[in-house]
C-alpha cells in the first residue's frame, strides 16, 4: 500500500478503501469476464410465488434463470422454474398453476432472425385472476441477450410491484488481482459489462453522474490522489481537481452540474464544491477537523459528510451552498460512509459494533439504527435506484466481496469472484 495520502478521519479504516487500480488505454474497451455467481440467502416475510418456466429456444444465455435470478435478489419474488420449458404460445391452465401455489407464471421463447438478431418474447399470467398481464417482443443483438433478459424482469416486477425495477441498471466496482487492478462497470448483477480501467496504479471512490453518462473516481496515477471524470461511451476523461495536497471523495450534485469533494489544499482536508467540468473551488466547511466522504440529498438541498469534529467520526449535514452543520449520527462513537435513500427518507452507513463494521440503516425523520448484516468488516454501502436494495463491500472467508441486501435485511445476494478482492461498489442510475 502507498502511503496515507487520502483524507483520514478514521485511520484504522481508510486502509481498506484507498484500493488501488489505474488507467489504462481508452481507446477501447475490452469485454470483461463474468467474474460472478449468485447466492442468496435469507427469508423474506412476504415474497410473490412466481414460476419463471425455462425460455424455449435460448441456448449460451439462459434467459429465464437470469429474470428467475433477479426478481429473487428483490426479496419480493420467490421465483422458481417450471417442469419443463413453455413459450409465450403455450396453453396454460391457471387454475391448476393456482392450485400448485403460483401467484404469477412466466414464459416466453429466443429466435434466431435471419439477419442474426434474436427475438425475444415472453407473456406473464396472473393466475389468481386467470388473466394475461403482459405479452411482450423485443429483438436484440446477441450481445445484448443479457440486457434483454433484465429488462423482462424490470417489467414483471414494474407489473407486479407498481414500482420500477433496477435489474437492467449498471454498477461500478474495483477488483484486484495480483498487482493488477481495474474498475469493471457490469450489469446491476455483476456479470457483463466492460472493464473501463485497467493498470498497477490507484483508483478509488467510482461515483456515477446522475445521467448514468459518466464516472468520477480518484486516481493515484501521479502518485497523489487526484478526482477525474470519465464518460462512459467514449473512453474519454478530463481532470477536475488536481489542486495542491489530496484531491479525493467524489460525489455529484443531482442536477449533474457540480461536484462536492475533498481537498487539503488549504492544509486540513474540508469540503469544497466545484463545476462538473472543471474550474475554481468553492469552500464549504471551515473546521479544524478532517470533514469528507460527502454525498447529496436527492433533491440536492442538503450534503451529508463525515467529520471528527466531535472526537470521532460522525455523519453531519450542511446547505449545499454552505451553512450551519448539523450532527446526524449518535448512536456509537463510529459512524462513516453515508449515503440517502432516493425518497430521502433513509440514511445508510458503517458504524463500528464492538469492533465490527455494520451496515446500517436510520430514519432521518428519527428512528433507532438498524444494523443490517451479519459480516464484520463492511464498506462502501449504497442504494439502488428504486431505493429497494443496498449494495456494500465486505470480507468473507479471506477475500473481499460484494453483497446486496433488502432494507430489511432479510435477502442477501452474494456476488462471489474467482478468488479476486471486489471492493468499492457504486450502483447506478435507471437508464443506459
């Protein structure tokens, strides 16, 4: 590990989150390996039984286990497969799927076209109503078979739930293997994607624009912690803080126009806003203490951040243009890493328990935390975009991971890699 040049306001933390990886080429990207399987564990207290019947047709990429995957991760589906595979022309008796204890069937077919795409189509069946809900058609691309298959699943659930799905959103995360590190940006379930990074040298904090368009991150490429921006589609980058001492935390505004970050350049690390694109600082904290680690409300009027202002680091509030600050977290003397649930109703955070790090959860209207999880060393938490799930970094059996959770921490997901150390976890917005 280099030496301690990001902001430290819990030194025996930070270590794990200065994770090192770097630029390579961005003249193109390769396609990154499927790095991961999912296994998820936990009993949700209620749960749709829906049967997701095997697609008649598809072959390399099998589309019902991905949809039959996903609605599972929710924590609101307890989705399983059919006897045999059915497509969207199948004669179905509801009544009977009633009686085996199907709330919903689903099943559909892959065709190849003569021009190599591939149609793919699916009905979904309300079989306590004994209707059809959804007959629906989409032709892709073979590489995009992925993609189409989450975006059936984002409609079942949009069907079934009233409310949107996050399946066929993108996440960013580093992984490290040997000296070799690299920021891969994956489907929300960590297979497919592309590696948008890849060198020996440090990156840290992937923060995606409001848009999806874009990434800020921290690279130590100049052997000193330094914040730039990357879109997404093209490769290209431009630097937005280089400024004297550590450049560091990255987190946008909800408009996409400006960027809240860390900079020492004035001596203590403090919080300090700047244009998306570049240009002059603006201060926002004057303390004595080490404040960092900022992120925005969803309607961009207040930034939450972490400060050892009062002795140890707690989670604080502040205008996002500057003004009084106000403490948020109280309960225990180490509370890190925030971040807002998209209606604004939950904070999420690292609190340290009797030497444990936990994930967890606080009404900001007031309410007692709520630890999520059962792992002892987590990071890095974050809610998806329909704000139904959390995603956070932890330790488990030697080797750093990803997890997801439902908010009541009943459903965990585990993305497990081939032995490579996956940390820092960034979910994206709807849309790519």
């Amino acid at each position: 590990m280099p030496p301690a040049t990001v902001p430290n306001p819990i030194p025996d933390r930070w270590p794990r989150r200065r994770f090192l990886a770097a630029l390579g080429s961005t003249a193109a990207w390769p396609a990154a390996a499927a790095e991961f399987r999912v296994e998820i564990s936990g009993v949700g207290a209620t749960q749709v039984p829906i049967v997701i019947a095997d697609f008649r047709g598809e072959d390399k990429v099998k589309l019902a286990a991905i949809v039959r995957a996903d609605l599972q991760r929710s924590g609101l589906f307890r989705a399983t497969p059919a006897d045999a595979p059915m497509d969207e022309g199948s004669q179905l008796n509801l009544t009977d799927w009633r009686a085996r204890g199907a709330d919903a069937v689903v099943a559909g077919s892959v065709t190849r076209l003569a021009d190599g795409r591939f149609d793919v189509r699916y009905r979904l069946w309300d079989a306590v109503r004994n209707e059809q809900l959804l007959g629906q058609s989409k032709v892709v691309l073979e590489p995009d078979l992925r993609l189409a298959a989450h975006r059936v699943a984002d409609e079942i659930h949009e069907q079934l739930t009233g409310e949107r799905g996050v399946y066929a959103t993108r996440i960013a995360y580093v992984v490290r293997v040997g000296s070799r590190f690299t920021l891969h940006v994956t489907d929300a379930d960590g297979e497919g994607g592309q590696v948008a990074l890849a060198s020996p040298e440090p990156i840290i904090s992937p923060a995606w624009s409001p848009d999806g368009k874009q990434l800020a991150y921290v690279s130590f490429e100049s052997q000193k912690a330094v914040v730039w921006v990357q879109d997404l589609g093209t490769g290209a980058r431009r630097m937005v803080a280089n400024f004297r001492g550590s450049n560091s935390a990255p987190a946008w505004s909800p408009d996409g126009r400006r960027l809240a970050v860390t900079l020492s350049q004035d001596g203590v690390s403090q919080l300090y806003t700047l244009p998306a694109a570049g240009g002059t600082p603006v201060r926002l904290t004057s303390s004595n203490s080490i404040d960092t680690e900022a992120c925005y409300a969803p309607k961009g009027q207040h930034i939450y951040f972490v400060s050892d202002r009062g002795g140890g680091p707690q989670i604080y509030r502040l205008p996002a243009n500057g003004g009084a600050v106000e403490r948020v977290t109280f309960d225990g003397n180490y509370n890190i890493s925030p971040a807002i649930s998209p209606d604004g109703r939950l904070l999420a955070y690292v609190s340290r328990r009797n030497g444990a790090f936990k994930v967890m959860t606080m009404e900001l209207a007031g309410g007692t935390p709520q630890a999520l999880t059962d792992t002892q060393d987590d990071e890095s938490p974050g809610f998806a975009p329909n704000g139904r799930l959390l995603v956070y970094a932890t330790r488990l059996q030697g080797s750093d991971v990803l997890m997801t959770t439902t908010l009541d921490g009943r459903i965990k997901t585990r993305l497990l890699s081939s032995g490579a150390d996956v940390r820092e976890p960034a979910w994206g917005p709807f849309g790519r």
